[in-house]
C-alpha cells in the first residue's frame, strides 16, 4: 500500500507547483475498462479473459500538446485462475499510476496521444484453502489512445496501456468520457 500513499503525495505536491490555472486547464473523467494480467509461473496459471474494471483520471494541460494525469482504478469482478493447483480467484483491489501525455489533433475535434509513466497494481489471489495472497506490480506504464471533443467541455476518449513490472506485463483498455473545467 506505501506505493500508493507515495503516488498521491507526488500528485498533491506538483498541484502546489503548477502555473495559475485557466478554467480549460484541467480535465477529470470516469471510465470503464479491462486488465489482462500476462502471467505465469509454476504456480500460477492467469487465465487471459478481460478483468473489467472502473476507474477516475485526472489531469492538467501543461501545454498545448502535453498534461499530466494520474488515474486509480479497481476491478469490480474477479477472474478464476488455477494457482498452487487450486482453483482460485483474482481480483484488481487498486491501480494507481502517473502519467506524461503527449497529443496531437488530427482536426477540430478528434486528437490521438501518447503516455508515459509509472503505474503500481495490486491483486489479491484468494484460493480454495481460504489463504489469501496480495502481489504488488509496480513499473514502467505506457500507452496510447484517442480523444473525441463532443463540445468544447465534454469528450469522449479511449485508451489502450500497457503496464511492464518485475513480475508481469498487464495490458489495459478503457473507454471514458471527461469534462474540462
């Protein structure tokens, strides 16, 4: 849980450095997605179905092509998996991940981009024996994605991310819609 409590830390502390903001400046949304954990080892087995998951992300437009996000997630089902040759379930309790996004418009109202940053996970496996184990991922998050302006304040936006970590590479999709404020 500490890379969590790092990750808001650093979010609250870069608000107090950031230029006055203008009313366009930032942006929050909600969405609904997937994780697929691309694991194994000899004593797990991760199934590959869609994890789905919800989640909020949050950003400030630094630039006219470039902000910086950060997003929280969690799963709101769990996936059966065969672990230590038990049948066992997994869930996603959080992610939480901080971004550099680069955009580029294509026309007045469609834009693709660009992200780098660092993500931490944390599933939670519960077996059949009833023992319960919590594996923490945390790495290199990058991904890429569109954004469509409904108006000038509302927008639709989809994304595709990929987590790599020490112990297993996680993809990410997720469609959202925002407002900037």
């Amino acid at each position: 849980m500490q890379p969590h409590k790092l990750f808001l830390s650093a979010a609250l502390a870069l608000t107090c450095f950031l230029p006055a903001a203008q009313a366009e400046d930032w942006y929050a949304e909600g969405f609904v997605g997937g994780i697929v954990a691309n694991e194994a080892s000899d004593l797990t087995t991760r199934s590959q179905s869609l994890l789905p998951t919800i989640g909020l992300r949050g950003g400030y437009q630094l630039y006219d092509n470039f902000s910086i996000e950060g997003e929280i997630q969690t799963s709101v089902d769990s996936d059966v998996v065969l672990y230590a040759r038990e049948i066992s379930t997994v869930e996603l309790r959080s992610s939480v991940g901080l971004y550099g996004k680069y955009s580029v418009p294509l026309n007045e109202r469609f834009s693709l981009h660009t992200r780098l940053g660092f993500a931490s996970s944390e599933f939670e496996t519960k077996t059949g024996g009833r023992k319960e184990f919590i594996d923490t991922h945390e790495g290199l998050a990058y991904g890429v994605g569109g954004t469509f302006d409904v108006t000038n304040t509302w927008y639709l936006r989809g994304d595709a991310t990929r987590y790599d970590s020490n112990v297993a590479e996680t993809d990410s999709v997720s469609i959202s819609a925002g407002l900037r404020f």
